[in-house]
C-alpha cells in the first residue's frame, strides 16, 4: 500500500486527473441558483402551483450538475421535462445560457 501512495506521489503534474468539482464551488453558483428561484417564483405565481411543488433545492442543483456537466446524467433533469417542461423549460434554457461553465 505504501508503494502505491509514493508511486501516485512521483507522478508528475500532468499526469495526476483533474480534481473534482463541486457544484456549490462553480463561479456563479449563488447568481444562478437565485435567478432559477425567481424564475421558478414567477412561473408558480402565474400558474397557481406551490413553489416547493415546482421546484425543490435538489432539483435545482440536479438542473445545475446536468448544465454544467459535473456529473454524469441519465437524462433530462426534473425541471426540464414531464409536466414542469411544459411550465418552465423553454425561460429556464435561456436563463441557463446566461451562466456558462
């Protein structure tokens, strides 16, 4: 085990991957998880339906991984497809344009 640690220790920089990121360290992050919330405020408003129905903390940072592609995805994020699609997806992607990586 011990070779292992001072053989990874050896290696030069360029061969060591890129360190992970974590979404909530993302430049931008706090500006495009408020702009989503006010987005997501004015969508419920108009349409009579619970802010916390329409969009809940998880899937806003499950719509942030998927934009910024921090994690791999299965698919379409909560927010952008099924019923919330037909809502909010369209002012969402535009939004999301506004906050590149």
């Amino acid at each position: 085990m011990i070779s292992l640690v001072a053989k990874a220790q050896a290696l030069p920089e360029e061969a060591l991957p890129e360190p992970l990121l974590n979404l909530m360290d993302m430049p931008g992050y706090r500006k495009a998880f408020k702009a989503i919330k006010a987005l997501v405020a004015e969508v419920s408003a108009s349409h009579h339906v619970s802010g916390e129905l329409l969009a809940s903390r998880r899937q806003i940072n499950q719509l942030l991984n998927w934009h910024w592609k921090l994690k791999p995805q299965n698919g379409q994020p909560e927010l952008i497809s099924g019923w919330r699609a037909e809502l909010m997806a369209e002012k969402l992607t535009l939004l999301l344009q506004e906050y590149p990586r």
